[in-house]
C-alpha cells in the first residue's frame, strides 16, 4: 500500500544539479542492503515512487499501473543477455577466465580476460563445453582502450559463436553479486529477445507478463528499443571532474515503428516512461544528432549527467545504482543531483535492496527538473 512523505528540502539547494565533482556522487550502502537475489514474484519488489518536486511514496513494483495514465508509452529494452563468462585454459595448462565485451567481426570478439599479462598475440584458449564439446579461440591483438583481448574463436561448421555459447558460458552475473541462487532465466527480463548483452537491463527485471497485461488493460501501451549493455555501463567514473569521463560506446537500435509510437503518444498529450536508464540512453542517443527523435542503429556514448536538456524521456523506471556510477549521474540529471542522494538515504533507511536484483524507483514526469 502506498504511502505519502515529504522530502523537508530547500529545493534551490537540493537541486544543485551542476555539481560536477566526483565526490558529489557518493553515498555509503550497507553491504547488507545489496540484493543477492530477485523479488518473487517479480513484480512484488519494493517502489519508491517520486511524484512531485517534494513528495515521494513507499510502494510495491505491482502498484505501477496506478501511477501511469491511459497513453503513456513504457519504452523497454528488449536485449537478451548472453552467457558471456568462459572459463579455459591455455594449452600449457594455466586457467583463462574470458569475459565475452562485443562482437568486431564474425566469431571475433572484445574480451576482458584474467590473467591476461601473458596472453599475447597467437596465444590459443580451449574452452570445454557440455556433452564433451571444445572451442578454440586465438588471441590476435591487445585491445589499449579497455586492456582486453581481441579473440577469434574458431566456430565448427561455420556457425556463429552465440549459436553455440550456451554450451561454454555461464550467466555474467555482476562482481557485487557473490551468493545468488537466482537461474539464469531470472536475470533476463520477460522480454527480452536480441542476443548481444553482458549484463541486463534490471529495471526490466520487475515486470511479470501478468502485470504487463494489467498495464495494457489499462491502456498504457509499450515500445521497445534494443541496446545491448555492455560493461562500461556499469564501470566506476574514475575521473575527478565528471564532465570529461568518456562512455564506452553500446550497440542501439531504436526502430521507425518505435519512434513513430512515440511521436504519435507526445502528439496525444501520453508521456514517455523509460524503462531503465538503458532505454534513457538509447533514445536520447538516436536524438541527439539531429536534435530530434530518428530511427537509428549503430553506436551510442552518450554520457548523461546533471545539466542534460533532455529531448525525448519524460519519466523513468530505475533501480538504485553505485556510488559514483554514470548511471547515478543520469538519474541526478533527471531530478537534481542532492535530491536523489536525499531519496537514496530514504530508501536505505527504509530497507529497500540495491543494484541489480534490487528494488525501483518510479520517477513521474511531475517530478522532472524544468529549467536547465
């Protein structure tokens, strides 16, 4: 059951959102407070819905669909995670773990692997499978931008390397994550469909189909976007000034169907709610070249942080992030950097789990940052 509180804010103060230090983006969690395992069901996790300027409630995640209007438009990412984390050997014997970043070309992949000081190029990784099955992979470069390994694996019969990972991979379940009992199929949102992240898009991780037919039964509709998650989503800002850290670019499609049910949801008077500060990017990405919403597909590095004009998000669904992360900078870009860190020290006083099997929150478009 919801309940109503009151943020006691000088709002001017609060909403210091061009606070660009690093500093400016820390808190303190109780190692007790991060989520080894999901909400069941689903949609039963807690949701600290942010309504107004100043106003905030205690709700559960099955609450949602009382908190949106007929014609909304939820826009959710659609990616499917892949089992990116291998375990090998090299052929002197020494253990090789890989952790699959993105395809380059076919059956070539960016990798971070561990220990990688003696992998250089030429070097092969044998990798053993289910039902007895190898796969061969040869380190052809090292990658300086992300200090990886470029790896060509060598695929039987000319099959892609994702048509045969399940055999090799496991789930890349997040470092911060040490004692799950969660399966796999629990760390995919209930609709994801395209093959190609390392982690998923966990404010997608709420929905059950139950309640995403509740919301269609009461006429807010979806889209989807793909944007395959890769790890520099996830990584710490590690320079001072926030303002000159650099994304590493993610693969998005943002399709003609779906910025046509955006446009046509804006022109009703609907709101766009993303889902996931995933679905942020991917939109305010395929809008920034031309300063207007276009089909895209291809790469984005958008870094959104407080100052940001936004184009096309009026809402958003989120979980509470870490400390210092560009996905805390994009949330404070949304509602002002010291309120969300007010909001943070709420919802940990209150006992909501962070990070990816964690708790929402729903931030309404009333409760957006207006002025620039």
């Amino acid at each position: 059951m919801a309940q109503d509180s009151h943020l006691s804010l000088d709002t001017e103060k609060s909403l210091n959102f061009l606070d660009t230090s690093l500093a400016g983006y820390d808190y303190q969690l109780p190692p007790a407070q991060i989520a080894q395992n999901p909400a069941f069901p689903r949609d039963s996790a807690k949701l600290l819905v942010i309504d107004s300027p100043n106003t905030y409630k205690h709700c559960i995640f099955s609450d949602l669909p009382s908190f949106l209007q007929p014609g909304d438009l939820l826009v959710m990412n659609d990616t499917r995670v892949i089992p990116a984390r291998l375990h090998g050997r090299k052929t002197s014997g020494a253990a090789i773990e890989v952790l699959l970043l993105e395809e380059k070309e076919f059956n070539t992949w960016l990798a971070l692997v561990k220990p990688g000081k003696r992998l250089h190029p030429g070097v092969q990784i044998v990798f053993e499978g289910k039902e007895e099955k190898t796969l061969t992979a040869t380190v052809i470069e090292i990658d300086k931008a992300t200090g990886g390994r470029l790896l060509k694996f060598d695929v039987p019969n000319n099959l892609s390397l994702l048509q045969v990972i399940d055999s090799f991979g496991e789930m890349p379940l997040p470092p911060y994550i040490t004692n799950s009992q969660a399966d796999d199929d629990e760390y995919q949102t209930v609709y994801a469909q395209n093959l190609g992240a390392i982690a998923s898009p966990t404010a997608g991780l709420h929905f059950t189909p139950e309640l995403i037919q509740k919301l269609a039964d009461s006429g807010i509709n979806s889209a989807f976007i793909t944007l395959h998650v890769g790890v520099g989503t996830f990584r710490p800002v590690e320079v001072q000034d926030v303002t000159t850290h650099q994304m590493h670019g993610e693969w998005i499609d943002v399709s003609q169907a779906t910025v046509e049910q955006i446009r046509a949801t804006k022109a009703k008077g609907g709101r766009i709610i993303a889902v996931g500060t995933t679905a942020v990017r991917a939109l305010e990405g395929a809008a920034a070249a031309s300063g207007q919403l276009e089909p895209f597909c291809g790469k984005t590095d958008m870094f959104i942080y407080p100052g940001y004009q936004w184009r096309v998000v009026e809402g958003l669904i989120t979980n509470f992030h870490l400390p210092r992360s560009s996905l805390l900078m994009l949330v404070s870009a949304l509602i002002g950097r010291q309120r969300l860190l007010d909001l943070y020290k709420e919802a940990i006083a209150s006992k909501y789990r962070f990070y990816s099997f964690g708790d929402a929150m729903l931030i309404l478009p009333e409760a957006k940052i207006t002025r620039p």
